[in-house]
C-alpha cells in the first residue's frame, strides 16, 4: 500500500491550490494529489466563452502543467473513502494511506436527472455553459437567434456559481439588443428557487437589467424534462406541471456530490462533506479536511470560494500535522461577477450570512453597481490569477488572517 502524509483529493482549482499553499509554506511536505483528469479547466471563463468573448481553448491547460512540482499525481479516481483506516481506495482496488486527508473532488451535474436532456444536449437548440464542449454552441445559438422563445433555467441549489445561470441570460440578450432584434424575442428566466439572487443588496442591479431586456422572471419553475426535436420543455411548478416551447434552451442542470462521497460515511444527511464551517475540519474524523464544492458550508460555491479556502486548509493541515491547535479560520467569502452586459458587471461579493465583503473600498469598485473595472478584473485579471496565482500557491488578497478562536 502507498501511503503518504498528505493526500489530496482531487486535482481542480481547490485540491492544486491547496498542494500549493501547503508546499509555500513546507517545500518537503509529502504530498499526493489523486485525480483521472488530463485537463485542468479554469470554469469560470465558461460563461465568457457563451457569451462570445473568450474562445473554449483559453479556459483549459494540460493537468500535467499546472501539477505543484515535489507532488506525486495519482492519475486514478477514488471509488471508496475508510476513514477509519485511514485510507482511500481507487477504481483499480489500490489502497494509498494519509496521516491528513484533504477532500475537494468537485461537485457532479446530474444532467440525467432531467428527462431527454441527455439525448438533445449540444443539438437541437439546447445548449449549457456549464460544459466546456457546450459552451461554443450557446455562442453559436445566441448568433443565430433572431427571433422566437430563448429560455434560461436554474436548478435547486445548491449548484457551483449560482450567477451563472443568469449570466448566460444578460450576456445574449445584450448581444440582441446590440443587434436590434431583442423586440423579436421573449426570453424567460425559469428559476426553481424564489430569488432572482440570493443576497438582496445586489438584486435592484440586476432588476435593471431584467427590465431592460424585458425579461420574464418564472420563479419556483423546475425544469423536468425536454424534448429537443419538437422543440418542448415541461416543468414542475407549485400548480403542476406546464409546458413551453422554446427556439434556445439554456439548461443548467441539478447537482450533487460525487457517488464516492455520497456513500461514504463523510456526508450530512443530505450528501454534502461534514465540516467546521471556520476551520473546514471533519465534524467527525480530525485528519480529514475539505473545501470546494463538496463541503456542506454554506458560502456561495464558486472558484473564489476555493481560492479563500485553500490557505486555510493548508495552515489548519500543518497546524494539525503539528499537533498545535492553532488553526485559522475561513469567513465564508465568495465572488461572483455577474455579467449584466458585455463590458460591465455587478461584482457580488458576500460572505458567511449574505455579510457584505468587498475587496475594494466602494470609491474605488462599488460591486452593487454595474461597473467597467469589474468587467476588465473578470475579463483580464481573474484568469491570469487563476493560472498564475492561485494554482502556484500566491495568495493575493487571500493570505489566512483570522484566528479561530
């Protein structure tokens, strides 16, 4: 059995900047990163590429270059946690063994979970940004649509970048505003939650926008199924169920842990990773950590979220490799850029409990309003900080300064 000090599960943004951080902070840490993925993915730039802004290429890397030197890539996939053992188990029944597991495989899209979608998805004017081979059709349908019904759908939460839904929405309906043929299109908003955001300072904003574009809001509107060929999508209201015809259909589908993690003994009851929600610590086994998307916290699940949460995790690891309990505490930070119109973006940016958490002072980058500075920070800035920060352990804006107490 391989056994190492450290392993990692999980080889995106959080499990990479994670080795990072830890190996900033100890060069000789004994560090294993298990992950099957041959590319890395910045998902972020997905909804720029649907938009037509970024192309998909930009947005990937071989896993390979941005791998932490001194790491040992397992290139596996864990199919069975035993925490009691201290051990993983991977998809070829090969044991590897840790002192400190760190957890953060991702979140699954369970694209199954709606009927027919499978069958129509990247044809059939049903598209999604949340898939990088997807995200060049939604540009392709947005470019073609002249007039008829475009809908846009979101899921119950929790889901990864619960802005992006609407992204995809603001950025076509300015490219048909731009193009004089937005008078020529109804566009629907179907949202299975009750809110248009989930933290109301940044909601009059967007509100704007969604008068603009004169934009159908449907709340409490589940999308359950899709019949891409006669063009037909049915969903599950308070009343019943309702059907609606449509020329583009934007989906962004229900999500859920991996199936390794939803059996294991590390979820909540409903699925999601066990943790502290400061010090993202195991409730039950204390050499387990975890951050990203799987984590039952509840701060906005987004590539900031990770980037705040990395450092964290790395001092609380070698804090408890250690055997000291001074660990530092993450405060539920999460950005996302909602991009009302091409080349301007209410930069949302909250905490723990929808507490307000800029990181410019308001004169500077005032995040409630619509401004250009927060379309060039998305646009130019976040992508060269994910490639060339994050990932290499630089902790711009993001260094650990608050102690749990």
């Amino acid at each position: 059995m391989k056994k190492f000090k450290i392993v990692i599960v999980g080889g995106g943004a959080a499990g990479i900047s994670t080795a990072s951080s830890i190996l900033k902070r100890d060069p000789q840490a004994n560090i294993a990163i298990i992950d099957p993925a041959d590319t890395n993915y910045y998902q972020p730039g997905w909804t720029m590429v649907g938009g037509g802004i970024f192309d998909a290429p930009s947005t990937a890397k071989p896993m390979a270059s941005v791998m932490p030197k001194n790491v040992t890539w397992l290139k596996n996939a864990v199919v069975r946690f035993v925490p009691d053992h201290n051990t993983v188990v991977l998809s070829n029944q090969e044991e590897v063994g840790y002192d400190v597991l760190v957890v953060c495989p991702g979140i699954q899209l369970n694209w199954s979970a709606i009927e027919g979608l499978e069958d129509t998805l990247g044809k059939n004017g049903v598209t999604s940004n949340y898939r990088y081979d997807l995200a060049p059709y939604t540009w392709q349908l947005v470019q073609q649509l002249k007039q008829g019904k475009a809908i846009f759908t979101q899921p119950p939460m929790p889901i990864k970048c619960a802005g992006a839904p609407q992204k995809a929405m603001y950025l076509s309906a300015d490219h048909w505003q731009k193009q004089g043929c937005l008078q020529q299109i109804s566009i629907d908003f179907c949202n299975a939650g009750a809110a248009l955001f989930g933290v109301k300072d940044y909601v009059p904003a967007l509100m704007q926008y969604i008068e603009r574009y004169g934009v159908n809001l449907c709340f409490e509107e589940q999308l359950i199924k899709v019949d891409g060929i006669a063009k037909k999508a049915w969903f599950k209201t308070k009343t019943g169920i309702i059907e609606k015809p449509f020329d583009m259909l934007h989906v962004v589908p229900p999500q859920q842990t991996p199936e390794c993690i939803r059996t294991s003994t590390l979820v909540d009851e409903k699925g999601w990773v066990s943790v502290h929600p400061e010090t993202l610590q195991h409730t039950t086994y204390s050499n387990i950590f975890a951050l990203g998307d799987v984590v039952n916290t509840t701060n906005a699940k987004t590539a900031a979220a990770a980037r705040k949460q990395a450092p964290v995790v790395a001092v609380n690891v070698l804090a408890f490799l250690n055997q000291s309990a001074d660990f530092y505490a993450y405060d539920g930070y999460g950005s996302c850029p909602l991009t009302v119109e091409r080349g301007k973006i209410v930069l949302a940016e909250f905490g723990y409990g929808g507490k307000l958490m800029p990181t410019f002072p308001a004169w500077f980058l005032d995040g409630r309003q619509p401004t250009a500075l927060a379309w060039f920070l998305k646009a130019k800035l976040l992508p060269y900080i994910y490639w060339e920060g994050m990932l290499k352990g630089q902790e711009w804006f993001v260094k650990p300064n608050k102690k749990y107490q």
